[in-house]
C-alpha cells in the first residue's frame, strides 16, 4: 500500500490539545474528559495492557456527535483510538496514550427492538448480557457474545463466534444493517440494498471504514437451550480432545443445534455441552465425550435461557484487571495433532507458570461447513472461508508483572508458530488475534483488494488508516 502521512509527524501534541479543547466546546464537558484522564475511564480496558492516558477521552451520545468528532479529528489530524467494550488485549487498539483522542462509545448503548421482535437494535457501547436480557421475555435471542461482559462493537466488527454460529453462521452474518459514521463524519447506512460493498466490508473487516454506532441485528428463534458444564481432570485433557475431534469429524457436529466449548489450562478441561433447543436428556450428538470421566460438575444437565447460559459461562474466564494477551491460529481436524499441540503448549505453560504465575489456556472453537455455509447464504463476508471443518485455536493469558509480557506471551508465540507448521492453515480469526498478528492477509487477495477498494470509496481522505493509532488495519497488510 502506497506511503501516507503519519500524525505522529506533524506537530501531533498540539494538534491533540486544540482538538480535545474542540471536542469540549462542542460536546460540552460531560462528554469530553480532558488530561489527566480519569483513571476509572482508563481502567475499562479488560487489560492493563491497554491502561494508557490519552490527551482526552470523547464520549458521543449520538451518531451525530460522532460525527462532530470525526469532523475535529479531520480538521486537527490528531491520533485517536476507538473503544467499544474494551475487550481487545492490543495496546493501540481501544486505546491510546498522549497525544492522542480516546472515543469511547458507552453512551451509544441503546437497545430497541421491533414490533415483532424479528430485529432488534443495538449501540455498540451496550454488553451482550445486557442486550440479551432485553430480549429475553420476547422468546428469542442474537448470535452474540459467549459472555455477558463482552462489548458489543468489537465483537460484531471481528466477525463474532457464539454458542449458535454453528446453526446460524457468525454474528456479523446476522446483522442486517450498520448504522456507520465515515471519516469526513457524514453518517451512512450499510446494507444489503444501500451501500452493499461496505455492508460486506465490515462483516469481519474491523475498523477500517468508520465508526460504526447502530447494528441491527436479525434475532433467532431460540429461548430456552440445553447446556451442561462438566470438567474433567488434567490427566483426561488428551482423551477430550480426542473426543473432540471425534465429534467435530462424526455425526456429532453435523447436528446443527449442538455445539461443545472446550477450555484446557493446566489443572484440567471444562466443556460445555449446548444444544440449541429444551431435551430431557444429554442428546447423541455428545456421544463421542460419554466414556470419559468427570471430576466436577460446573452445571448439571439443564434447560435455561440463551440468557442464563451466558451468566452461568460468566466465572469461565478472568474478567479482573490483570494483563491479558490472546491469540489466534487455524487447524485442520485431526485427534493427534490436537494432543500433540496441547503437549507442546502445556510444557512451555506450567515451565512460564512456575516462574511468573502466569495462567495460560487452550482452548479449540469448531468451525464448521454449515457455520461458513450461513455466512455465504446470508450474502457473504470478507473472511474468505470455504465451508469445511476447521478448529480456530485461541488461548486467554493472565499475569501481573509488565516485566513478564515477552516470557509470557512467549509461549503462545510459539504455539501458533508450531500449529503454523504442522496444520499448514493461514487464516487467523481477528477476535483471537494478537498485537503481532494481522488477520487480513488470510483472508485472501482478492477480498484484501476489495477490502481496500471500500476503504478508499468510502474514507477518501484515509482518516481510519493514518490516524487511527493501531488495529487490524489495511495499511499494515501488504498482499
Ligand atoms: C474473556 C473474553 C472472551 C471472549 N469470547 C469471545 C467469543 O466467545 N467469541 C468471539 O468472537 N470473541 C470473543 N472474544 C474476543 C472479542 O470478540 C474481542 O475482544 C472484541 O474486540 C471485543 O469487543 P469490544 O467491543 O470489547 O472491542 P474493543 O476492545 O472495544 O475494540 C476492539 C477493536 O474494534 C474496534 N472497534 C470497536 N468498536 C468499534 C466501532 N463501533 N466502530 C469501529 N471500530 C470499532 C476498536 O477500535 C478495536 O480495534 C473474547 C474476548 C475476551 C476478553
């Protein structure tokens, strides 16, 4: 990609302080928040990665405001970072340091649903468990997040993997129209009818285009799932990912409504067993995971709402304020390949953790043909996915000391370059990615062009590729 002018070369400081002093103007103080930042807004971040202090942090409660800010931004060429929930571990991404803008879109959390439930709209400041609940007396929920503290714009730009992809595609798929405020701040409809190549674009495509301040998502006919939680012992992690593999390569997979998450650290393997729709027992589709062991039950057997699934997954994962770093890798399926990645990651984990305490996990997400066939019957995406079985590796990392970040990330660094060399696959899901990583190139040459081609239609002064601080941006990706 051609060379563009880089804010942090033109007297950029000054330029932040006169745009934050704007934004101030314009917005009023309530909504603009100028240095020192205050530390609770800092603090958002899910990482302390991310705990930077920008000039000013702007706080839009409306797409119109958005645009006002977009509009500073042009005028005075300042740095700025956009945050949604704050989930993403990558410093530079949802956040930024001095100079530079902070917009935080939390006011933009309104949820609104249609008279007949079939849609409902959503901020992307609002959190899943939030906007689940909204939609739970409607007897329906979204293909959304897995958590009910996940942010909502992040997740949805990334693609956004959930317990219903497999039935229903990614959550980008189910998302009708964006609303989306451009770089010269006029604000846009992206659909299949209006806009259609940005409506495609940011279908996974992430923040190269605009801000996006309104999703409207299709919603599902689902209310009530089956779902147990069930951890088995250290010793049992191999036999789960066999069982694993089994079911994502036998009839287990091919029923739609079933899906299993599985989680591995080194002290043992929870799983999650959901099937979209009320049963009175564990359906066959779980078959291939009946002989192993259980050491501890997390949820018996149960029928609970899309809504209650979300809350009971909530204690699965580290939401304190720690460091945080994830990242991605794509597998081909296959049972020995699972077990000798795990070995490979375990050793390098506990030998980090005995010297740092740093907690690691591994955990494989279950692609599969009728996930990827959703999304190209329900108009297609950027990720350039064929429909077949894959698994995308992810790990979540915790640990305190910033001294520690290269140990630690060190071994999912090499983790990923391992599972690189013997799966062969070079997709990587953008959710999952690293600060180091770059999803876009795995999505092809051709949709990379045409990615890009969106990019200079609809942002023709480059405002989200020159003065965007990071991200997973086209002016990083040369194919
Ligand atoms: C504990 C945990 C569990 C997770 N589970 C899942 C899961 O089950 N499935 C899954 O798919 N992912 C999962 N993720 C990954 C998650 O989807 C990403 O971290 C996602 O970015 C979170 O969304 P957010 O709104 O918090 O993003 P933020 O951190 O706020 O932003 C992430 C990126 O998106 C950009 N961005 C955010 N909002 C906008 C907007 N409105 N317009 C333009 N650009 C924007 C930001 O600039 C940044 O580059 C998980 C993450 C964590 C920490």
């Amino acid at each position: 990609m051609e060379k563009l002018p880089s804010a942090r070369n033109m007297g950029s400081a000054t330029a932040a302080a006169k745009a934050c002093l704007a934004a101030q103007e314009a917005l009023g103080p309530d909504l603009v928040s100028l240095a020192p930042v205050n530390q609770t807004i800092v603090g958002v971040n899910w990482s302390e990665t991310c705990w930077e202090a920008p000039s000013c942090v702007v706080q839009p409660s409306s797409a119109g405001l958005v645009s006002v800010v977009l509009r500073i931004i042009l005028q005075f060429q300042v740095l700025f970072a956009i945050r949604s929930g704050g989930h993403s571990p990558n410093p530079g991404w949802a956040s930024i340091g001095e100079p530079g803008m902070l917009i935080d879109l939390s006011r933009l959390d309104a949820v609104s649903i249609n008279a007949d439930a079939s849609l409902v709209s959503v901020g992307p400041g609002q959190r899943w468990g939030n906007l689940l609940a909204a939609l739970d007396p409607y007897n329906v929920t979204v293909v959304g997040g897995r958590l009910p503290g996940l942010g909502v714009g992040g997740f949805l730009l990334g693609g956004g993997f959930s317990y219903f992809s497999g039935e229903y595609g990614l959550a980008a798929d189910n998302v009708r129209n964006f609303e989306v405020v451009l770089g010269n701040g006029s604000i846009v409809e992206a659909n299949a009818q209006v806009n259609p190549n940005l409506f495609w674009a940011l279908k996974g495509g992430g923040s190269n285009f605009g801000i996006v301040t309104r999703f409207d998502l299709a919603t599902i006919p689902i209310h009530t799932v089956y779902a147990e939680i069930q951890t088995y012992a250290a010793a049992e992690s191999a036999a789960v990912l066999r069982a694993l593999a089994a079911w994502q390569l036998g009839t287990g997979a091919s029923d739609v409504r079933a899906t299993v998450v599985a989680i591995s650290s080194l002290s043992g393997t929870t799983v999650g067993f959901i099937y979209s729709q009320p049963v009175a027992t564990r359906p066959g589709a779980f078959a291939a995971f009946a002989n192993i062991p259980v050491l501890a039950t997390v949820l018996p057997p149960t029928n609970l709402s899309a809504l209650a699934l979300v809350e009971a997954a909530a204690g699965l994962a580290n939401l304190a304020p720690q460091r945080h770093d994830y990242r991605a890798a794509t597998t081909h399926v296959h049972a020995d390949l699972y077990v000798d990645m795990f070995n490979f990651w375990a050793e390098r984990a506990a030998a980090v953790h005995r010297k740092t305490g740093a907690n690691q996990t591994f955990v494989l997400q279950p692609l599969t043909p009728n996930l990827v066939q959703q999304g190209i019957d329900k108009g297609g995406n950027p990720l350039g996915l064929r429909p077949s079985n894959l698994s995308w590796w992810t790990t979540l990392i915790d640990w305190r000391d910033a001294a520690d970040d290269d140990i630690v990330r060190g071994v999912s660094i090499a983790t990923t370059e391992e599972w690189k060399k013997r799966s062969g696959e070079r997709f990587l899901y953008m959710n999952d990615c690293s600060r180091d990583q770059n999803p876009l190139p795995g999505y092809g040459a051709d949709n990379v062009a045409k990615l890009r081609a969106v990019s200079r239609k609809y942002d023709p002064h480059q405002v989200f590729q020159r003065l965007q601080q990071d991200g997973f941006l086209l002016r990083k990706t040369n194919v």
